[in-house]
C-alpha cells in the first residue's frame, strides 16, 4: 500500500465524517446561536439554558438526516471493503 494511498484512504474517511457530522453540528451551533441571542437581549444569563434546545435540535438532526447518515456510512464502508484487495499484500 502507498503513502498516496494511505493519504486518500485518511482524505476520504475525514471527509466522511465531517460530511455526516455537518448536519447536526451546524443545527446544534444555529440553536446556541439563537439561544444566545435571546440570552443576550432578555439579560437571562443562566448557563444551562441552552443545553435542552440543543440536545432536543441534536436529537431531531439525527431523525430527519438519519438515514441519509446511513447511507453514507454505508456507502463509505462498501467501497472500503471492496477495495481492500489494493490495501493487502
């Protein structure tokens, strides 16, 4: 196995991640965001404030995009299994 293999194999595993993770990422930071907001201008300054909003935004990413996530993951793990005859000796 070459480096520049090892380099695109790593490339495509952290694309993978960042591309299944976005959804929920950005809708968590988008509900901090607006939580802050309104923190910010009703002068609430209670810490746990935003972590039910956000773990409720989390929660609902996960259901809508689930399956979407899944066949990514899925389609990620197929190629890698069918391309392990180049990874082995």
């Amino acid at each position: 196995m070459s480096d520049a293999t090892v380099v695109d194999l790593g490339r495509e595993a952290v694309m993978t991640v960042l591309l299944v993770a976005g959804p929920m990422l950005g809708l968590s930071l988008l509900v901090g965001l607006v939580i802050s907001i309104f923190q910010a201008t009703t002068q609430i300054q209670e810490q746990t404030l935003a972590f039910i909003p956000k773990i409720l935004a989390v929660l609902a990413a996960a259901v809508l995009f689930g399956p979407w996530m899944l066949r990514v993951m899925t389609e990620f793990a197929a190629r890698l299994l069918g391309n392990m005859h180049q990874f082995t000796g």
